[in-house]
C-alpha cells in the first residue's frame, strides 16, 4: 500500500497518485501529495546537515539524480549597503541545467519511473522544457517538449540537445500549453506537466529543507520569489509547512510574489484577463493563466507576503546591476525578484535592516541578453 495519496487542493477530495491524475474527478482543482505515513518513509536527499523530508518514492534507491540542489547562499554586500537590509541569494542558477527546476523535475521523473512511464509529454518556455528532456534521457523516456518558438534559441538548443523532441509553437505561452494538451489527449501519452504535476512540487521542497540548514535554523524572515506558475513558491511554503509541524522552526517567513506588469494574473489580483498580456523580457514567469493561482494566493494570505509587479526597464536595470555589483549574471526572471525587493523596500513592506533571501532562479548565459 502506498504510503502517499493524491489530493484536491480545492475540494480535498483524495485520489490514487496515478501519473494521469492531474486535476480533481470532482471539482477539477489541482493536486497536492499528501503523506498517510510520511514519519515512514523519509529520505536524505538535503545536505548540508541530517535533515530527512517525506518523498513519493518506495525508496531512496529509485531517486534519478543529475547532482540537483545544495545551491550555494551568497551574502550580497554591496546591494545590502544599498537598501540598508541583509540580503542574500541563493544560486539556483548551479544546478544541472542551469536552473532551480531541476529541483522539481528529478524527483517527478523518478516518481514516474517508479510507476513504469516511459513517454511523456511537457510543455515549458524554456528552462522546465531543459530540465525534463535531460533527466528524461537519464530515465531512458522519451519526451516531447512543447515550447513558445519566440523562446531564446540557446533555451530550444538545450531542449534539443539531450534528444527529446522539441514542438516548437508559433504562440504565446498559454497557446504552447494548449498545443501540449491536444497532443497528450491525441496520443494517450502521460503529461509531464511541471505547472501540474503534484511530484514536481515535491522536489521543488528540497530549497526550503536546504535553507532551514544553510541559516542554521534560522532562516531569514522575507523569501522574495519570482513566480510565473509558482512551483518553487509552493514548494518553499510546503517544507516549511513540515518543519513547522514537526517543530524544527517556530515562525513561518514572509512569501513574497514577484511578477512582470506585463503579465501578472496573481499581483493585479481580480483585474487580470488574457487579454492584457504583453511581451515581457522575464520569459520564465510570463504565465498568463496559472493552474496554481489560487494557492499561490492562499500562501500569500498566510504568510504576510506582498503580491508585487515590476516593469521591464526595472528588470533589465537589475539584471544589469547583480552583474555590475555583485558579479552574478542572472536571467531577467531573476532580476525580477530584485526589482520587485527594491518596491517591497520602498512601500515598507520590507523594513530596513530585515534579512531577505532571494532564489537567483536561472543563469544569464541562457537567455537573450537585451542591448
């Protein structure tokens, strides 16, 4: 008997965690992996100290690892002396591909492995459509990746590359999305879906468990995350959710929602349609219809954080500035974060002399770098 089930996040309605799963039977909400026996089944996938977190495998032996996670945390002294706040960041951009989806996509690929996949179906603007096709070929699955053909080339090359098959879709976003769900439903193939899938969710925890033993338990009272679908938004909130229940911390931090004005279903609250989305140079949070907006929002209430948008010239501008003051080259979705610090600073929604830590998601040499 499995020691995890599948369940509604808006209904609570329990399902069998089947790879084909991804919406509630009843009320069509997304999912979460919820654990029946969790104290049984742990794993040491976090180092940096003994910290053990639940995972939706039988085993530890069954976890396909490319080397993902324990991300450096860097001080940034001269942005800190700027805004008179400690400030720090924590390089996602070191893992495998290049990005902190590595996080989500190993542990959804081996909880699919374990369930016999062999061919999936992803849709991606880019660094999730990397991530999956590399530890497809690890897993020995076949992928076809789906992403916007407006997507840097060095992003399609990466898809392209580790041999997946790449659709490339002459659309937005939303649109590469659609095309990926005609064609799992066309070909009965099991949609790997990263804006979806519970498992991926549980690998994007690993950062929260990570920060607990970076900070020495004591983990810095503001988390700034750019957040397009929010999967390492959620996945920070749920392993701190755990610690807390088994009383590793006592205070939960603040979760702040960075997005770019010209799409930003979660920080424009009930005024956003599709009709309003623009081109934004932060490709990695340009979502216009989020499945996971709903608990995006529901974090967001419960830890105190501030939903915040940024303009493009702010996020080029930072971009800029991390690589000037800090020497660290970010993708523009990075430097989003950065510009939306700098309003959460000025509004007070962020105090002076506070600690912030901010996931650097992505690397620079991965996008297109604006003139």
């Amino acid at each position: 008997m499995s020691h995890y089930e599948f369940k509604c996040t808006e209904c609570s309605k329990s399902h069998i965690a089947d790879p084909r799963t991804l919406r509630c039977e009843s009320c069509s909400g997304t999912l979460s992996v919820t654990y029946t026996n969790w104290k049984r089944q742990v794993s040491s996938l976090v180092g940096g100290g003994t910290l053990d977190m639940p995972i939706p495998l039988g085993s530890l032996s069954e976890y396909l690892s490319l080397g993902e996670g324990n991300t450096p945390v860097v001080s940034m002294p001269k942005i800190s002396s700027m805004f008179e706040t400690e400030i720090y960041g924590k390089l996602e951009f070191m893992n495998p591909t290049g990005s902190f989806k590595d996080r989500g996509t190993a542990m959804m690929i081996s909880a699919l492995k374990s369930k016999g996949v062999s061919e999936i179906v992803e849709d991606s603007s880019g660094n999730a459509g990397a991530s999956v096709s590399a530890y497809a070929t690890r897993a020995g699955m076949k992928a076809h990746i789906f992403a916007p053909l407006s997507a840097p080339q060095t992003k399609l090359n990466q898809i392209k590359v580790y041999g997946s098959i790449l659709h490339a879709v002459d659309g937005s976003r939303d649109e590469t999305t659609e095309a990926a769900e005609k064609f799992v439903k066309h070909k009965s193939i099991v949609y790997a879906s990263h804006n979806l899938s519970p498992f991926f969710i549980e690998g994007t925890k690993t950062f929260g468990y990570e920060i607990f033993n970076d900070f020495d338990r004591e983990i810095p009272g503001n988390i700034v995350v750019p957040v397009g679908n929010g999967s390492l938004y959620l996945g920070i909130w749920k392993a701190l959710e755990e610690l807390k229940e088994r009383r590793l911390i006592k205070t939960l931090p603040k979760l702040h929602c960075i997005q770019a004005e010209n799409i930003n279903p979660i920080a424009s609250n009930n005024t956003w349609n599709k009709s309003k989305i623009k081109s934004t140079v932060a490709g990695g949070i340009a979502v216009g219809s989020p499945p996971r907006k709903s608990e995006v929002q529901s974090v967001l209430h419960q830890s105190g954080g501030t939903a915040n948008s940024v303009t493009e010239a702010s996020i080029v501008e930072w971009q800029i500035k991390l690589a000037k003051h800090e020497g660290l080259f970010c993708e523009p979705t990075s430097a989003a974060a950065f510009a939306g610090l700098e309003n959460l600073i000025n509004s007070k929604h962020i105090n002076k002399n506070e600690r912030v830590l901010i996931p650097i998601t992505g690397s620079g040499l991965k996008d297109v770098f604006p003139e």
